[in-house]
C-alpha cells in the first residue's frame, strides 16, 4: 500500500522539457500519457520519460501513451525510451499497413484499421460511405503505445470508460494486454456498427435496383460505389481476423495473460460475424451489378426488335411505291381507274397485318 500512495505522489504534473526551439518534440504529438498501478490511474497527464521512471521495477504498474500522427522526430524519442523495434516504428509513423499481429521480444505489435460511417442524405456515385483509418499498439511487459492515424477512432471515451471502473473487475488491472484487448473490442464494436448501417444502404440499393421507377441502368454507378467503399470496410475487417484468432490462441500465453484470451475469443467470434457480412455485401454487390447490366441489355434488346419490327412495317410500302415509281409504260394495273386506291388499300392491309403479328408476339 506503501508503494501505491508514494506513486500517487510522485506521478504528478510537471513542467515539460523544452527543446531549443520550444516544446519537446517527443511530447507534441503525445494526447495522453499515464502511469496505472493495479487498475487505477495515478495522477494526471505526465511525460513519457516520466512514465518510464515510475514503472519500471513498481509491481503491477504499466504506462499508457497516446499519441495522434507523430513524425519520425516526435517518435523518436518514445521509440528509444521503451526500446521499440525500429520495423515497427516504420510501419508506426507511416501507417498505410495491413492489420497484422508481429512479435518483438516481449512487445506485441498489433495494427489495426478504424472504420467510420460517413452520413449522406442519399446515395450517389460519388458518395462517401466508409471512411478508414488507422491504430497501431505496442504492448510490452509495462507499457501501452497506441498510435492514431485518421480524423476518428479516438480512444479518449474508451481509456475514461476503462479509468471508471472498479479496480477489482476492471480490466486495466490484468496489465497492458487488457488494454490491448480493450482496444480491438472497441473497433471491432465500431465494425458491427458500421456493418449495420451498411445493410440499410445495400438493401435500398437492391430495391432500387429492381424498381421499375429510374429505367434500367440508372443505378450502375451507385451499385458500383457502394461496392468500392465495401470493398474498403473488407480490407478493413477481414485480415484481422486471423490476429484476433492468434491472440486467443494457447501459443500466446507467454505474452497474453490467459484470462484475457477469453476475451480475445470474444473480439474474435465478433469480428468472424462482421467478416461473414461483408462478404456476404460484396457478393450480394456482385450480383446486384450484373443483374442491372442484364437489365440494361434486356432493355436495349427490347429497343432493337422495336426498330426491327416498324422498319419491317415501314418496308411494305417502301417496297411497293418504289415499284410503281418506275417510269414504265407497259406496267399493271398502271392505267387502272381505282389502281391507286386499290394500291393504298393493299398497303394498309400488310402494315396493319405485319402490325398485329409483331404485336401478338411482343415485339411492339
């Protein structure tokens, strides 16, 4: 008990270090930095050095840094301070990664891909549906890093969310893979989320699809930008999968507390349902597109026998005026006294005749 009350003491605010040309690199992108001691939050904000100081050789103590698109000089100094592999601190500054799992040591290096809802009044080819982002965390024996890359996906709510509850059930006190596990549930619960509201816009666009109001071919650029930002949320979700799976796993006990594991399995049943769904929107797309391009044929194929039928009306009379147009002398009924009303009357009769047959087998 000794030990906890001297951290509280000690973990308090104090004055950041100034470079030569102002703040701290190392500390300018840091949104949140704090030491917890068998669940609990010991003080407010401090530095990373400080951080470091505090748990290293303090039982049961781990720090948790935030940070929001550091550059390579403002991770730099983080980087050194925890002794962080240089290929992930590679991946960790430029972001653009695969969601994956790798191992350094005794540090996990898990990235995973935020995704967010974009509201659009209604639906267009150029509508922006999905919008992802991107958080890496590094968790080592006493350490938490998370770094954001993307304008959401904040884990301010989800660390205040963790600091409330009770130190005996709360998982900030089974160490930095609780809150490694914290992390991918909150996206993961960001999926099912998304995934919701996706299955609202794909039904719309089957009805559409399917509706006779528009005319065929009207909905291609929609089905097709809705099948665009799937494609994203799936490139999003589904290779995470398997590192979810991975965590879970036996093999991780030396790394992964195995109480934890059960509720990486959980992250990762949640995550199996999200990929399932995704999928099943990007096949359902598939079909949807095709279905409006054979539309769209049928459609043209209904055009072109409609033409062929009245250009083969309009060939009777074509036909017969081009005959008696000819300037002979000795031609039938050319000198006939009802000739030309006889002509007409056969005219009319073929049109009308033709007309009827094309009619009856669904060609006009």
């Amino acid at each position: 008990m000794s030990m906890i009350n001297n951290l509280r003491a000690a973990v308090r605010p104090t004055r950041r270090p100034e470079a030569a040309g102002g703040q701290d690199p190392m500390c300018s992108a840091v949104v949140d930095c704090a030491v917890y001691q068998d669940g609990r939050r010991l003080g407010t904000t401090c530095s990373p050095a400080e951080a470091v100081r505090q748990v290293r050789g303090a039982k049961g103590a781990f720090s948790w840094i935030g940070l929001h698109e550091p550059t390579e000089a403002e991770f730099a100094g983080i980087a050194e301070l925890f002794g962080l592999h240089p290929l992930a601190v590679e991946d960790a500054v430029h972001a653009h990664q695969r969601p994956k799992i790798e191992r350094y040591d005794s540090v996990l290096f898990v990235v995973l891909k935020t995704v967010c809802y974009v509201e659009h009044g209604q639906l267009t080819p150029t509508s922006e549906v999905v919008d992802t982002g991107e958080l890496m965390v590094f968790a080592g024996p006493d350490f938490v890093i998370t770094v954001r890359h993307g304008g959401h996906g904040s884990l301010t709510g989800l660390r205040r969310r963790l600091e409330e509850e009770t130190a005996d059930s709360g998982l900030l006190a089974k160490g930095p893979t609780a809150v490694l596990h914290a992390i991918a549930d909150h996206v993961v619960d960001d999926y099912l989320a998304v995934a919701d509201r996706l299955q609202t816009d794909v039904d719309q666009i089957e009805y559409d699809v399917f509706s006779p109001v528009g005319g065929p071919g009207t909905d291609a650029g929609r089905v097709y930008q809705l099948k665009r930002e799937v494609l994203e949320f799936k490139r999003a979700a589904v290779p995470l999968l398997r590192p979810m799976q991975q965590l879970s796993e036996p093999t991780s006990a030396r790394l992964v507390d195995p109480e934890v594991q059960t509720y990486f399995r959980d992250v990762a049943d949640h995550l199996a349902r999200v990929t399932e769904q995704v999928q099943g929107f990007d096949e359902l797309l598939n079909s949807l597109l095709q279905a409006n391009l054979a539309q769209v044929s049928v459609a043209q194929n209904e055009d072109m026998r409609k033409i062929t039928a009245w250009a083969a009306i309009l060939a009777v009379p074509t036909m017969i005026t081009g005959i008696y147009g000819m300037n002979f002398e000795n031609m039938p009924e050319l000198h006939y006294r009802y000739g030309y009303f006889v002509v007409l009357f056969g005219i009319a009769a073929v049109c009308v005749g033709m007309y009827q047959g094309f009619k009856r087998n669904g060609w006009l």
